[in-house]
C-alpha cells in the first residue's frame, strides 16, 4: 500500500515539476522585458539602428545596427529597457525620419 502512495507521490510531483518548467517557458517566450523582436514583413533587407539603455531615444547609451532579411526577424538583447529603432542613418544621434519606440519584451514589424 505505502509503494502506491509513494508513486502517486512521486508522480505528482514530476507533473508539477513539468508544469513549473513549462510555465517558466512560456514567460520566457511572452515577452518579459528581456529584449525587443523586430520583424521584417517586407520583400527586401532592412538595416535598422537602435538605440537602448535609460534615457530618451538620442540619449540612450547603447547602439546596435540590426541586419534583417525579408521574412526574418532579429532579437535586440535590451534588458528591461525599451529599444529605439531608425530606418536610416542617424546623424549624431538624431533620425531623420523620427525616432521609433518599442517597449522591452514588444515586437514591431516593419514594412
């Protein structure tokens, strides 16, 4: 009898455990603050310049030019900061067309 309710047990808590995992996952994938996803829904490659870190958009301390191809779609590892994104060259850390804001965990997809 007590190999039955060891088992149940034991059982029990492997499908919690499961569970805990798979939750854990499903965070990770939902967006959590960890970064921004930008995603080319266009024909052609996209360069876009980003900008994260504190600070408004021209202020942000951290850069990264982000290569994307028609179709695919890039991760910027931003911690909990939102990412700022330009479609051309920024000149000194001004966009031409308008900086654009993306809060941390959010997807964006461009055209």
């Amino acid at each position: 009898m007590q190999h039955k309710v060891s088992r149940r047990v034991s059982a029990l808590g492997l499908i919690a455990g499961v569970a805990l995992t798979a939750a854990a996952l499903a965070a990770d994938t939902t967006g959590n603050g960890n970064g921004v996803t930008l995603v080319n829904g266009s024909n052609h490659h996209i360069y876009a310049y980003t900008r994260y870190g504190d600070g408004s958009c021209e202020g942000k301390p951290r850069s990264q030019t982000a290569s994307i191809e028609a179709g695919q779609s890039v991760t910027i590892d931003s911690g909990g900061s939102s990412v700022c994104f330009c479609l051309q060259v920024p000149e000194r850390r001004t966009c031409p067309s308008g900086w654009s804001e993306v809060k941390a965990g959010g997807t964006r997809h461009l055209q």
